[in-house]
C-alpha cells in the first residue's frame, strides 16, 4: 500500500494515512461486491469497513443515516472518531487515535486489537461536536473483527449506540443505592418512634433533626435525577435570580457539613472568598457545585480539609473546590464523559452533570486542574448576568 510519506506526531496510535489514489481503489473494491451493499444495509447497527490505517473505505446505510452523511463517498477516508465528530478527532494533525485522549478510547484500541489479529468488543464514551458547538455524550458498543480481502488486512467494525442502555442502568443503579440508603435511614428512625416511650427521650435523641435531614436529602437526590433527566431531554427551565455568592456558598458548606460523607473531614470557606451580586439560577448552581463538594469529601481522607471559593474575574464569578488529593493522570482523561465514574461500574453522573447544566443551562463552562503537589480543584466560570434566557416554556 501506497501511504503518505511525511511523518505526523502521534500520542497513540499510528497517525499515517494511505494515499488517496489508494484509498479510491479500496472504496471501489467494496463498492463492485454485489452483495455487500445489500448485506450490510440489512444490518440495523452502524458498520464500517476500515483499512489498516483506520480509514473508512465502506459504510452501511445504518452508519451513514446515523451520522449524517449524505452518500457513501462522502464519508470515505475519514476514521471513525472523525466521522461521528469526536471532541477529540481534529485536536491534532494525526486525527482521530493520535491525542492523548484517544489512549482511553475503546474503540480506538478495539481497532488496534483487531488489527493483531484478535476479534473483540469494547464499551466506549464519546463526546461530540455540532456545527453549533454544542457537546452531547454517547455511550457505544463496538465490535472489531479482522479480516483480509486480495491479502490486505482490514477490520469490520460495527457500532451500537447504547447511550439510553447506559443511562438507564446508570439511574436505576443510583437510584436504588443511594436513595434505598437514605430510605433506609428513614426506616431506622420510624423503629426508634415506635419504640420511644415519650416525647423528651425523642427530644434527647434529637430525632425531629435527625428526621428532617433525612427526609431533605431523599427528597433531594429524588430530585437531582428528575432534573439530570430534564436537562439531557433540553427540558429544564432556568429561574435566574439575584443572590450573592457568599452566602450562597455559606449555605452550600452547612448542608454538606451534616452530610455522612463530610464525617471526620474539614469543609470550609476560602478565607479570600469574594461576595459577588449574580443573576443566575440558584438551585441549579446549586446542584453543581454542591456535586463538587460531595466528590472532594469523597476524595479526601480523614482529618483532610476542603476548601471553597469565589471571586470576580471580569464578568464572571469564579467558584471553585480544592481537595487535597491528586487525581491519576488516566482518570482525569475521561473526568466529564457521561458513564465513567471512580466509583465502581455504573456510578457515573456526578461530573458530567456539572458540565451538562453549566454549559447547557448557566452559561458557563467547568474545568478542574490536579497535580500531586497542589492536589485537585474544580472550577466553575460564570456570567455575572444570565443573558437571552430561554426557558421550555419558550
């Protein structure tokens, strides 16, 4: 085979593409099998035919309605993470495999694992770009097989968007681990109810306090998915209002401070902490920054402080929370991607929300930064003033 000959820098995989002479007559091969169209079109999945340097020389019907390419010969030559508009895919010259990101791609080494040989599935997240800019995260399974035609080795690879699989089997496992807990708890004070022989054994217990934190933080995460649900399906309506970020944050740090997971750790305010006037929505700034504080305090071991601040950049308001521990560098490669999480399969959500409703409904963007020395902060920048404000009732 005929490839380019100028070298490109890769982080991954190999950034080489054939010629496009080449290329063409490897598209006109699979185009003359009479059966291959026919064959694969009946194949509701997306499938792709790729060379050895991962290019696409034939598509499906499936793929090409998918994705949205008009015709066969205006997909060929592109990779897959290409063809899908991956964040990723364009970041460098080498393409789509060739970023640092791509190491953590399953599809990218489902490929490179097809191509010594061996046939095999991979789960992978992908987050992708409209022409509008706007990001949306599929979750997909693919499947890699080699195979050689004229004694050229190429991979079939097909695709299966499970983004709804995903996502439900995300909720219902949340849903059932953290709320039956909480539930539970409830359950435990309605025994000691039963139980109680008068109202000032319950008072000395402090049960009417203990009651009503429980009660609120059912009643809260209930709420956290109905709006993480309403936020991907574009029908969450913001409701800006003037408050200050001091005392917004004051309130942040006394709720999560009776949180189980602040117990024997420090939650406190940056002593530099700036009280800024902002119009923005309160509940759903809420929501990300109090998912903030709850995976410092989960990150933090015993004894360890976290620490949350503000302060005026410009037009916007900076919050931030730092932690003292460092996240692994292949981890904070996949940090926003919808289904991934450290805690264990099928409990993602918690950072991807962040980006979600800070991007899609506040305006503003989150990023975080993590060294071994520093350890980890999380920041949010946002407007000072929500502008054309559309609401689901528009």
């Amino acid at each position: 085979m005929t490839v380019n000959s100028t070298p490109i820098f890769t982080k991954f995989a190999p950034a080489e593409r054939t010629s496009a002479i080449e290329l063409q007559t490897q598209a006109r091969f699979f185009e003359s099998l009479p059966l291959l169209g026919p064959l694969l079109a009946a194949i509701p999945e997306g499938v792709l035919i790729l060379n050895q340097y991962r290019q696409i020389v034939f598509a499906n019907s499936a793929f090409l309605t998918l994705f949205d390419f008009p015709d066969l010969p205006s997909a060929i030559g592109f990779r897959p993470g290409e063809a899908i508009n991956c964040e990723h895919a364009f970041d460098t010259a080498g393409g789509c495999g060739t970023t640092e990101s791509c190491s953590t791609c399953g599809a990218v080494k489902s490929i490179l694992r097809a191509q010594d040989g061996i046939k095999n599935s991979e789960e992978c997240r992908i987050s992708t770009k409209s022409d509008k800019k706007e990001v949306d995260s599929l979750d997909l399974r693919v499947v890699s097989t080699p195979q050689y035609f004229e004694g050229n080795q190429y991979t079939i690879f097909t695709i299966a968007d499970i983004s709804s699989e995903k996502r439900r089997r995300i909720l219902e496992r949340i849903f059932f681990h953290d709320i039956t807990n909480t539930a539970g708890a409830i359950y435990g004070l309605a025994d000691i109810l039963n139980d109680a022989t008068s109202m000032e054994e319950l008072e000395e217990f402090g049960f009417g306090e203990i009651l009503s934190q429980a009660s609120s933080r059912l009643l809260d995460e209930i709420l956290a998915q109905s709006q993480l649900l309403s936020a991907e399906n574009g029908e969450l309506a913001s409701k800006p209002d003037y408050f200050y970020t001091g005392s917004f944050l004051q309130d942040l740090i006394s709720l999560y401070q009776n949180h189980p997971i602040a117990e024997d750790r420090n939650l406190q305010l940056d002593r530099s902490v700036e009280n800024i006037l902002i119009l923005s929505d309160r509940a759903l700034l809420g929501r990300v920054i109090g998912n903030m504080i709850k995976n410092a305090l989960e990150a933090s071991s015993i004894g360890e402080t976290v620490t949350v601040g503000c302060q005026k950049l410009f037009d916007y308001a900076r919050i931030w929370v730092h932690n003292p521990k460092h996240i692994p560098h292949h981890v904070q490669l996949q940090i926003f991607q919808r289904s991934f999480s450290t805690k264990g399969n099928d409990r993602g959500l918690g950072t991807y929300s962040m980006k979600l409703l800070s991007e899609k409904y506040l305006q503003g963007r989150v990023s975080f930064e993590s060294t071994p020395e520093d350890g980890t902060v999380f920041m949010g920048m946002y407007p000072l003033e929500l502008r054309n404000i559309e609401t689901a009732d528009n």
